[in-house]
C-alpha cells in the first residue's frame, strides 16, 4: 500500500470519527452551544481542554522553533506552560464561580458598562482571527504534504470539516471531538519521538533521551549537538541569550497572552461545578504535560538528525550530493517547503549559518570560503520539523499516516475553540448583549451558528489571503489579549476598586499602545518576501522586541485603570460585594461546589 493511501486512511477515519462525533453530540439549546450543557466529566473536559490548548502552534511550530533556536527559543515552551498554569490558578475559577461564560460578558456585568463589553468584543475577536489564522494555516501545511494538494486546498477542506462539526455541534460537538482529537495527537506526537529517541541514545522516554549518551559518537546528545551546529557557525544549541530584558518580557507576554485568550476560558463552564473546574485544569495540566515534556527532545533531535542527513561524515566533511538526497527530502521539496539553491554549483547541499548580521556568522564566513562555499543552500521551513520527523528517521508508513492525523487535529481542535469563541462573542456579547436584549433562545443559537460559519469563512479567506503582517501573527494575537483582556479579568476578580472608566481606558491605552507599536516596528522586523527576521534590535525602543511588547502594554493598562480609577468615583457598592462574594463566598459549601 502506498503512502499517499496509508495517509488517507488515517486522516479519513480521524474526519469521519469527528463528523461522526458531531452528529451524536448536535447542541439542541444555546446552553449545549455555548457550554455543552454544562455537563462534561472533569477528566474529559481536561483532555478537552488540552486539546483546545496544544494548537498547530505546539504541535508544529513549537518543536520547529526550538529546533531552529535552541534554548533561546525555549521561552515558547516556557510561556505557553505559564500561561496555562495562570489561567488555571488566578482566572478560572474565579471566572466559573462569577457564572458568567465569555469574557466579554464577564467584563461588562463586572465593570458594569456596556462600553466595557463592546470593548472587550473588539479584542477579542481581534485576537482570536489573527490567531486562527495560524490554525487554518498549520493545517495547510499539513494538507499540503499528507494529502498531496496544493495549500490552498487543504485550507479549504479544513475549513469545510471545521464547519461540519463545530456548526453543528457547538460546544456540545467541539467537547467530545477534542477529547479524540487529544488522543488521536498525542498518540502521534510522542510514537515518532519514542522511536527517534531509540535510534539516537537507546531510550525510550525522550525527555531522558535528550539528556542521555548520542548512541553512535558517545557523546551527551547536547553536547553532539552543540558540536555539529558550532561547527557549522551556529551559536550552540544550549547557549544563554544576550538579551534577557526581551526573554523575560517575551515570556511573560506569552504567559499572560495564553491566560487571556477566551477559546480555554470558555472550557471551564463546561463542568457542572466550581471544584470540578479546578479538577479539569488539574486533568489538563497532566495531559499538556504529556506533550510539552516530549516537545524539546523531539527538537534537538529532528535538528540532529536534519544535519546528520546533509553531513552524514561530519560538518567538517563533504556535504550529501544533491542527487543522493534521501526520498524524504523529495517529498517534502513538492509541497514547496524544503528549497535547494546551488550556489556553487558543486551539486552537494552546503547547510550553514551565512547570515552576516550575526556575529557568528561573520566568524564563520572565512571558513565557508575557505571551503569554496557560496551560501547556505537549503532552505527548510521549521514548521516541516515535527511532520517530517517520522521520514527522516525513516519509521513505518502508518507511523507516517498517525502523525498527518496527528498534526491536523491540532490545528483544527484549537480552530474550533477559537471560533466558537468568536461566533459567542457575537451571538451572545453583542446581538443579545447590546442589539437585541430579547432574541429568543432558538434565535440566539441560529445566530451562534451563523456567525460561526461567516467567522469560518473570514478565518479561511484570512488563510488564503494572509495579510502582510501574518508571519508574525502570534505577535498581534497575544499581545492583544495580553495587554488588553489579561489585566481586565485579574483587576475584576482581584480588585473592588477599579470602576468602568478605568477599565475601559485601561483596555483601549494597552490595546492601542501594543498595536501601535507591533505595527510601528514590525516593518523593520520582517524582511519582505522571505521568511526570516532581520537583527534589528538597535532599532527597538531599550531593546523589546515587538513580539515582547503585550507585556509592557499590560504594565500600561494596568497603571491607566488604577489611575483614572482612583480619580473618579467607586464602583457600585453591589458590584463590590460581587467581587467579594467571588474571591470569598459565603458558606463553605458553596465555595467547594458541593
């Protein structure tokens, strides 16, 4: 059996349990729209939640990224994790005792306001696009390669699969499909890595293989590592970063951009309890663990064996020959995503750090001549990493076809939150909210619906059509929701204090500062028509990168809400004791949901 029938398989019968799952599972009633009906076992809500959680983003990109930038690029890991850790111990369940299930609607009975709440709608679903973005993307990538289509045709049959069960389904549809989403990606995920990480050190837990003995040179698989990339004029793959102010500010944006996204929010409503939502973000830290321990060993070890594959005798030796390059390279050099340019036209595939703004690089470029070098002349997209890993390493084909599974039921497991959240937001904030106040119930959910599918639709055309700033996507999505729905929710569970005037001014002061500096100096970050980033830190207000800057326009929106908030009046003394009862209930009983 071929490949490309064996990938079919997989992704087939992954689709049709999906499909399947939404039908069983179709939400009759805005409640099973929203929130499932309120009903969903803890443990299954955690492996929901995960699901929701561990987007394209983790599954694809995460592993790529660390891959590329070794322990510089760790703070992705970091982040996400933190962020979680945020959600579940400051916001959740602060936010399922308050009752109310979006954030928007949180914030406008909050902060008493319906200015507060129109607001809050605009970031939202201003973050949660430009995020999904990523998702519909993530899944072209993975179409492009398994399915043999062009990019553009995986976006479309994924978005066609998404509307099919999350339109119908609803939250209800989502809830059920992510738990077999979780299984069915994490089985991919850690299968390859389990095998790679036996080739390489001879044990099989990767977490302990990256830190175990490099089978075939004996040396600690870091160590190998560091040697092969310094060895080409890359920085090693475990050194410090110079800039720490950027990776903690880069973190923390992360963090706290990842606590504010309301597609996981939403997920704590699901349960029938208060302790049963502090029982699913405990289920879900289990089940993201489970990835996120996997996630660096399958880096450094996809960059080892990507390295080893083009100098198979060593850096300091003759690369591979063009002609002899492995069928896996083949493969993925259709889908567009590995590109080979002979630059000295010596037929062999030199893979070496020439870019001269970097120190190293300038370091290594006498070598490179030396050796008759032109350039670095492949080009490997990073998010091809995890998706190719299986090949490289040669494993079966139905290893091949788990991991395809894998990869798009990541991206469209985190699309599906995201748009549910966008069609509440909607449906829910704004028509019943502000516009129509007595819509009817069977009007509202028909209204969820649609703007889910129109949401699908604009999230598609996004994917196929990126704007110019889409490379750095994840830039705007998080610093938005780090800047401007973050440090509302903390200051309306934490603080009496803060009134609706501070509130919104706090809003609007982080969200436009974030975007007008994402937008200001994202121009000299990206380098038009490539794939790359400039080194343009001389150019960055004291250093921060705009991909850090969510977590100063944080430190903005919360310095703006304090200040105006204690210029003018108190909040109401009801809203007061609103968030008193909420951080301390009264009656123990009701506190632990029983």
């Amino acid at each position: 059996m071929s490949q490309f029938a064996i990938n079919l398989i997989f992704v087939g019968a992954s689709f049709a349990l999906y499909i399947g799952i939404a039908i069983w599972a179709r939400a009759g009633s805005t409640k099973e729209f929203y929130v499932a009906g309120g009903g969903v076992n803890p443990v299954m809500n955690g492996m929901a939640t995960a699901a929701d959680w561990m987007s394209a983003a983790s599954f694809i990109s995460m592993a790529g990224l660390i891959a590329a930038g070794g322990y510089a690029n760790s703070s992705f890991l970091m982040g996400w994790t933190g962020g979680y850790v945020l959600l579940a111990m400051l916001l959740a369940p602060y936010l399922r005792k308050f009752g109310k299930f979006t954030v928007p609607d949180f914030i406008g009975d909050r902060f008493y306001s319906t200015g507060a709440r129109l607001v809050a709608v605009a970031c939202l679903i201003i973050a949660s696009v430009t995020y999904v973005i990523g998702q519909m993307t993530g899944a072209g990538v993975a179409f492009s390669r398994f399915l043999e289509v062009e990019n553009d045709t995986g976006l479309m049959i994924a978005a066609v699969v998404v509307f099919m069960y999350a339109v119908m389904g609803g939250m209800k549809g989502i809830t059920y499909t992510q738990v077999a989403q979780y299984v069915v990606l994490i089985i991919a995920y850690t299968i390859p890595a389990v095998f790679i990480s036996m080739q390489l050190t001879g044990n099989p837990i990767p977490p302990l293989g990256l830190f175990s003995t490099h089978t075939e040179s004996g040396m600690p698989l870091l160590q190998k590592l560091d040697e092969v990339v310094r060895d080409l004029g890359f920085q090693d793959y475990t050194a410090d970063v110079d800039n720490k102010l950027n990776m903690v500010l880069f973190t923390l944006s992360l963090m706290i951009g990842t606590a504010g996204l309301p597609h996981v929010i939403i997920r704590f409503f699901t349960v029938p309890k208060v302790a049963d939502a502090r029982w699913s973000a405990g289920w879900a830290l289990v089940f993201i663990a489970l990835l996120y321990l996997t996630a660096p060993a399958v880096a450094s070890m996809a960059r080892l064996n990507l390295m080893t594959t083009i100098y198979p005798d060593g850096p300091t030796a003759e690369a591979l020959h063009y002609a002899e390059r492995p069928d896996w390279m083949r493969t993925w050099e259709n889908t567009g995503l590995i590109r080979f340019n002979d630059k000295n036209a010596d037929g062999r595939i030199q893979m070496y750090n020439d870019n001269l703004s970097d120190p190293k690089g300038q370091e290594f470029a006498a070598t490179a001549a030396e050796r008759g070098w032109a350039g670095s002349e492949l080009e490997v997209n990073n998010d091809i990493l995890v998706l190719a890993n299986p090949e490289i390493a040669n494993l079966p084909g139905w290893v091949i076809g788990l991991i395809a599974a894998g990869g798009l039921a990541a991206a469209l497991s985190t699309a599906a939150g995201l748009l549910l959240a966008i069609s509440s937001a909607i449906s829910h904030d704004l028509i019943k909210g502000s516009i129509n106040p007595n819509i009817s119930d069977k009007g509202e959910l028909m209204a969820a619906r649609i703007s889910m599918g129109v949401a699908i639709v604009v999230a598609t055309w996004l994917g196929l059509n990126p704007p110019g700033f889409a490379a750095q996507t994840v830039a705007l999505a998080f610093g938005i929701a780090a800047a401007s729905i973050f440090p509302a929710l903390m200051m309306g569970i934490f603080s009496k204090r803060i009134n609706s005037k501070g509130a919104i001014a706090g809003m609007l002061a982080g969200l436009i500062s974030t975007v007008v500096y994402i937008f200001l100096y994202l121009g000299w970050l990206f380098i038009p028509g490539t794939n790359t980033f400039a080194n343009v830190e001389a150019n960055w207000l004291f250093g921060i990168s705009p991909l850090s800057f969510g977590a100063v326009g944080a430190m903005i929106n919360f310095a703006v809400a304090f200040t105006v908030s204690s210029l003018t009046e108190e909040p109401p003394q009801e809203i007061q004791d609103l968030v008193e009862s909420v951080r301390f209930p009264r009656g123990a009983g009701e506190a632990t949901g029983h």
